[in-house]
C-alpha cells in the first residue's frame, strides 16, 4: 500500500492511499463465502459455491464492493499511521479508482490536530483578586439557615415584600387560556423573582381574596417571549417567623454548642469556599497566560460543532431558568452580538487549550491509573446523579467513553502541572498557594517521600 498526503490548510489534510488488487484477495475471498452461504445455485451446496461459478451467476461485482467496504478503513487508518496524523472528526472519502484485477485508489479529507511548538510552561505569573469576606457575607449565609428552620403563620393584611402567598395564576392570549400556563394553590415567596415579568409588583398590596391582571411575557413553553395577559388572585398571606440566633439555636441546626461557635464555622466555610474560587480563577488565568504565548490554528469545522453545541446548552439552561434569551441578555447587559463574539472566543480558547494540555501530556508521558479512572467515573456519576454501578455498566456497554475520561484525567493532569509550577499573586502581591489544595478549600501537607530502599523496593515490584 502507498500513500502521500496533501495539507489544503494548517488543519486540513487529503491522503491519496493506492491499495495494490493482491492486498483485497482476503477481503474478496470473505465476501465469497458471504455470497456462497446466502445463495442456492442447483448442484452445489450452500456455502460451497466456487468463486468462479459465483462469477457466472453475476456475482462479481457484489464481491468486489464488499471487499472494497472492508479494505477501505483498514487502509485509512494504516495511511493515517504511517503520515503520523492526527484526525479530528470522521473523513470525507471518495473512491477515485477501481477496475476488477487493478489498484485501488481513494483519496480521504480530514480534519487533523494542528502541529504545535510547546512554548515554556514551567514558571509562568499570573494575578487573581483577593480573597474578599465581610461581617455582612457571614450575616448573610446565617440568614439563609434560619429561613430553613423559619416557620409561617397566617396574618390578615395585604402582601410584602418576603411574605408567602398562595395564589392561582392564569395566563391568556388573545382570551384564550395557554396551554399549561394554569396553576391554582401554589405558594410563592414575594420577591424571589424568576417566575414572570411583573408579579412580584403585582403582588405587593394585595390581600386575601384580591384579584389582579397585568401584562408579561412567557418565559417557556411554545409562545416563549409572546405577551400574554396574567390573571393573578391571592387566597392567603402568610408571614414568615425566624428563629433568634442563639444557643439553642446552634444546636438545634448544627453540632455546635454556641451561637458564636456556629458563627465561626459559617465564616470557616465561606473562607474555604473563596479560596477554592480564587483557586479556579488562578487556574484560568494562568491558562490564559500560556494561550497567549502560542497561536493555534483551529479547525473550522470543530469550532463550528463545538459552538452549536454550547448554543444548545445555554438555551436549555435559560429555559430550565425559566428565562428567554432576550430576558438573560438584558440582565446581563449584553447585545446578541456581544454574546456570539464572547461565546466563540470560549470555545476557540477551550479548543486551543485542549491542544495544549494534550502535548504537555506528551512530554511529560503521563499516564492513568486504573483506581484514577474508577475515581473519575465515580467522580463524574456523583455530578450527574447517576447510580456508580450504571455508570460502570454504561461504560461496558459503550467502552469508547473510556479513552474520553482517560483524555480528561490527563489534560487535568498537565493543567494542575502548570498551575503548581506557577507564580499566581493576588491583587495584594500575596502569593497564592495552589499545591496541595483539598476540594474543601484548605491546603494539605504535602506527600511525605518515601524512604531510598521502600522507593526501590516498589520500583522493583512495579
């Protein structure tokens, strides 16, 4: 077999492969005894047809196109492996040449990773903000745990702002009723914001029994973004009472004893959970430092897929959110345009740091662990609610997921390799320590070394 390669672009190749007819003889022999096993020809029994009475009956042409189905990838991967390519995506082949008893000629376009010149990574500075904690964030997260312990009572007045109500909702267009946009006895915290444009407005003042109508729009369903009319009738008000932070307090809501105990806590937590933001923020950006230090040709076509596919999530989130398009826009404060510009940019970045991490992954010859990869999975159905065992049984099921997560634990392995390697200050000029940081946000003694005989001892055991 020859093969030559043709680049049309940095990220563009076209193979021209030439299979000689002697390399399809297995191929064609096995589509022979394919044929023979499906056809009755009288004298002969099934299965045991010769190839040249297959021939006589018509059967030549069936063969050599099934042999040609089964040479064509096997060839397409061998050129790939002799030209050292790369292939993102499927490829676009087309049979150029083929006679019975002649070569086989096919050419193959495909998208391949961009050759890279791995700039230096060791050593790269960066800067986050500082870590911010006020009284009134600690104050805050106390409030939203004594909601949690808050009980309502009923009161005969009209609505406030934080008060729950209990209303039916009814939204019409042109006096129809839409479809699924009918809700009676629900309860609703005034102010929570995220149902409908107005009703919180609407909402304030309005006592038992009322009734009132106003102007929104749809936010899900077939007419998202139409205006409707909403009919909204209150038929209960109720008050919600928190309970005193106290001792009797921190006990009933945590395992402390004191009030100032728990508070401690609250401002331990929230102190770990910044870190772990700033942690990320350091990450990025320092990521971002070694993007800007090399220029990546992208492949079209991946940018393409990659950002419809981004597209289609923040459409499902916003619609999960309860919000249109134009609504998040508008609260972000942001044009369409706008949006579209930063979003490619996401992608051309996440693209381009994909390459990256894959030849840092390279030259460092990292590798996976199997008890890496089963805590990655284990990882992975925790975040998306699956069951572990489901998980493993998916991934029997379907083992190409594996090199997937094999790729993810590697490039997380060259990220958090460049990331510690890095000099990441805060606005203050304080270095920020990334080695050694536990998912709860505070830092770890490193790994002790082992001692010269253990280590050589398991070197030789490995």
């Amino acid at each position: 077999m020859k093969s030559a390669v043709e680049t049309l672009n940095p990220t563009r190749v076209k193979l021209t492969v030439e299979v000689p007819f002697e390399e399809l003889k297995p191929s064609l022999d096995a589509a022979y005894k394919k044929v023979a096993a499906q056809v009755n020809i009288p004298g002969f029994r099934k299965g045991k047809v010769p190839a040249a009475v297959l021939d006589r009956q018509g059967y030549r042409g069936f063969a050599l196109d099934e042999a040609v189905n089964e040479v064509l990838p096997r060839a397409y991967g061998e050129a790939l492996q002799e030209n050292n390519l790369e292939p993102l995506g499927q490829p676009e082949i087309e049979v150029t040449k083929f006679e019975d008893n002649a070569a086989l000629e096919f050419t193959a376009e495909v998208d391949v990773k961009p050759e890279i010149k791995l700039p230096a990574y060791d050593g790269l500075e960066a800067e986050v903000e500082d870590i911010t904690l006020s009284d009134e964030d600690v104050e805050e997260q106390i409030g939203a745990l004594r909601e949690r312990f808050g009980t309502l009572k009923d009161v005969e007045r009209a609505a406030a702002d934080g008060d729950f109500v209990t209303i039916d909702l009814v939204a019409k267009k042109d006096d129809e009723v839409v479809e699924g946009a009918e809700v009676s006895g629900m309860s609703y915290k005034v102010g929570r914001g995220g149902m409908l444009d107005g009703l919180d407005e609407a909402l304030v003042g309005m006592a038992a029994g009322d009734e009132k109508t106003f102007e929104s729009e749809l936010v899900g369903g077939e007419l998202v973004g139409e205006p409707v009319h909403v009919t909204v009738k209150v038929t209960g008000v109720q008050e919600q009472e928190l309970p005193a932070f106290d001792d009797e307090f921190a006990q009933l809501a945590s395992e402390f004893d004191t009030a100032d105990e728990l508070r401690e806590d609250v401002r331990t937590r929230l102190g770990n959970g910044r870190r772990l933001e700033q942690a990320a923020a350091a990450r990025d950006a320092v990521l971002e430092k070694l993007l800007e230090q090399v220029e990546i040709a992208l492949p079209e076509s991946i940018v393409t897929d990659e950002l419809n596919a981004r597209r289609q999530q923040v459409e499902q989130q916003l619609m999960f959110a309860g919000l249109s398009m134009e609504k998040y826009l508008e609260e972000e404060g942001q044009t369409q345009e706008e949006f579209e510009a930063e979003l490619e940019r996401r992608v051309r970045d996440a693209i381009a740091a994909q390459f990256i991490l894959d030849e840092v992954v390279k030259a460092e010859e990292f590798g996976v662990e199997q008890q890496e990869l089963t805590n990655h999975v284990l990882m992975r159905a925790q975040q998306q609610g699956q069951d572990p065992q489901k998980a493993f049984e998916h991934l029997q099921e379907h083992p190409h997921h594996i090199q997937e997560y094999v790729q993810e634990i590697l490039r997380g392995k060259a990220l958090a390799s460049i990331v510690e390697g890095a000099t990441v200050k805060d606005a203050s000029g304080n270095v920020v320590e990334l080695k050694n940081l536990r998912p709860d946000g505070t830092i770890g003694e490193p790994a002790e070394e082992p001692a010269a005989e253990t280590a050589e001892e398991e070197q030789a055991d490995a």
